[in-house]
C-alpha cells in the first residue's frame, strides 16, 4: 500500500523497519484524525518526530544514549591527538589546517561534522534494521580515514582519494603516541562502538557498564586535553583551542539532548492519577 | 501506568478497537483531558501488545486505509482495575469526606 506523501514524510523519524511493518497502520490512524480536524496537526506531527527518534536511538534498549555520549568523548580524544599529529609530521610544526585562515579549514570542519553524525550513527543504526545497520557500519571506516587525513594531504600536496588514505597510515603511529596513552584505546573503543551496531550486546547489563567504562575514559581523555595548555593538540592548546572546544561543546551538547530524550521519554509520567 | 496506557486499556475494555478507535474513546472516557496523538498510541500499544496485555485481534482495509483491531486480554484487564482501584485509594486520601478532612478534624 503506497502512503500519501505527508504520511510517509510524518513518519520518517521510525526506523525504516518500522515504517515497513507498522507505517501503513500509523498513517491510517494519523488520516482518521485528520479527517476529523480537517487539518493535519503539528502536536501530530512532533509527538512522531520524538517517539521515531526515541525508537531509533533504542529506547526501550537502556545503555544507547550512554554510547552515544561515549563515542563523542572518544572522538574528541581522536581529534585532539590527530591535530596534533597533524601539526608536526604534516605540516613540519609550522601551522595548522585547524587554522581559521589555513585553506583546509572548511573541509576540515565540513569533514568533522561528519564524522559526529557517522559516530553517533553506529548506536543509532542499532535500533533500525539490519539494513541500516549495514550500511552505518560500512560507512564508518572509509569517513574515518576521509576525515583524518584529506584535510592535511589537501592542503600540502593537493591530493585526494586513494593517495591521501594511504598518507594516513603514516600519520597513525604518531597520532598514538602523540597523544600519549589515551588515543590507543580510545582508539580501539571507537572502532568497538562503531562495530557494535553490527550485533547488539544480549544483556543489559553488561552493556551498560561497558558503556559507563566507556563515558569514564572519554571523560578522562577530554578533561585532560581541556585543562592542560601544555599539552600538544589538546583543546586549550594554540589560537583555535576556543573554537575547537565550542565546535566540540556544541556537538556533544546535540547528542546529549538525544540520548537525554532516550532516557526520558518512556518514564514520563510514572503515575495515571497524576495528570488532570 | 501512564496516562495514557490507562486509557488506552480502559477504551478496550468493552469493545475492540482500531488506532483511531482508541483515541477516540480515550477522549470520550477521559471526558477530552486525555488526547492521545499516533505516536504516543501506538507506541502504548507496541509495549501492552508485548506485555500480553492487548493482542492484535484482525485487520480490514477501509477506503484504503489498514484497520488493525485490537482487543484487551484478561491480564490487561486485570492490569487497569488493579490501577483504577489504586487510584481510588489515592483520591480517597484527598477527597474532603472520607479521608484527610476527618484526619484534619481529629487532629484539632
């Protein structure tokens, strides 16, 4: 059964799953009423919005929202090491594509930005279908290489593609020690956080503490870069450390709404007799 | 419970339901107060239908648009009584008559 295209756009939030089994039902329900009102209704329209996007970062799965915010703390770890990687063995010392001047800077923060929403994508692909899930998955490794080494190789020797993935790999080494020991397991823990979408852990439990784990190190990692001058791409180091730390701030703060929405939403309104 | 669980179970209890059926008999019992939106509903209805509180009973298609009926189980309707009788016990605490006015009363 096709849906008239307001149906289908109101439901976009669901998981394309979702949509497939139970969308038809939900339009037709969403029709009724408006058939009754006589208009399509906005209250409609958000209470979808924020249900699909509750269901798809996994509400009824508890631990997802603290992936999330795992995976940001880890991000931010990666991208404090590679900057500074990125500024001795790329640049020779001398400057920074983080630089606000510096050619690359808008590939850079264009590149970044995809990357939140392909690390936020690993738990958020969990909750979809396999397909999704698939797709979040295969897309993470090639935007990781794509994120951490096009901007530096575009603007020292204008390359792209295959040769700047390549260039990469000898960043690696340095990212790691670079930034001492944290970017390694942090490292290893985006990979992980990356991968689980693939087969989502079977008990609760064991996933909210790993996942707990997870936010402890982040934490750790960023908080060490935040208050440390000092420290060689860490985000109070050098003239971008502000914008760098806003740019960081301000997707974490995203992400934390979201999973917060995860948390929220299925315990509201614990008692029937409260509401009126 | 929720709200809105309440009455989504409440609505089942004499007849089965569609979607829309449901949200229209939670705002008739609940006397317009409780105005269940689709997405709310359903995702009400994907928790009981998982809990066995309510099971898909049959669906039919109407001028192109998918019925899905539902109806209340024996646990479900154990469940809202349960609750409704809670509830009873929670507004007797309030209510002037019988409960706190009395307390008040003696207390002076």
């Amino acid at each position: 059964m096709r849906l008239p295209r307001r149906y289908r756009v109101a439901l976009l939030a669901y998981p394309a799953g979702y949509r497939v089994t139970r969308g038809p039902e939900l339009a037709a329900t969403l029709a009724d009423g408006d058939d009754d009102r006589g208009r399509p209704s906005m209250r409609e329209a958000g209470a979808l919005a924020g249900r699909g996007l509750a269901m798809r970062l996994g509400a009824a799965r508890s631990g997802e929202g603290l992936l999330v915010v795992a995976a940001v703390l880890i991000l931010a770890t990666l991208l404090s090491g590679f900057a500074w990687a990125e500024r001795v063995y790329l640049l020779g010392g001398t400057a920074s594509v983080w630089s606000t001047g510096g050619p690359g800077f808008w590939w850079t923060m264009a590149l970044g930005v995809c990357a939140w929403v392909v690390l936020a994508a690993g738990p958020l692909g969990a909750a979809g279908d396999p397909r999704r899930r698939r797709i979040a998955v295969a897309l993470t490794p090639p935007l990781f290489l794509l994120v951490f080494s096009a901007p530096g190789r575009l603007v020292i020797h204008d390359e792209l593609g295959l040769g700047s993935i390549l260039a990469y790999l000898e960043v690696v080494p340095h990212m790691i020690t670079g930034n001492g020991v944290l970017t390694l397991p942090a490292l290893t823990l985006a990979t992980w956080v990356a991968l689980r979408g693939l087969r989502p852990l079977s008990e609760a439990g064991r996933r909210r503490a790993l996942a707990a784990a997870l936010v402890v190190l982040g934490s750790i990692a960023v908080v060490r870069t935040l208050i440390r001058p000092d420290f060689p791409g860490g985000y109070a180091d050098g003239a971008l450390a502000d914008l760098r730390t806003a740019t960081f701030l301000a997707a974490a703060a995203v992400l934390v709404a979201l999973a917060a929405l995860v948390r929220l939403r299925p315990r509201r309104a614990p008692a029937a007799g409260r509401g009126r | 419970m929720s709200e809105a669980t309440y009455y989504v179970l409440a609505s089942l209890l004499d007849e089965r339901l569609h979607g829309y059926g449901i949200v229209k008999k939670a705002a008739l019992l609940s006397g317009g107060a409780v105005k269940l939106t689709t997405g709310t509903l359903y995702g009400a209805l994907d928790r009981l239908v998982g809990q066995g509180l309510v099971d898909a009973d049959g669906e039919e298609e109407v001028e192109g648009r998918l019925r899905r009926y539902y109806r209340i189980s024996g646990k479900g309707a154990e469940a809202v009584r349960d609750e409704a009788t809670r509830m009873r016990r929670a507004a007797r605490a309030v209510e002037p008559r019988s409960g706190r006015a009395a307390i008040q009363g003696g207390g002076r």
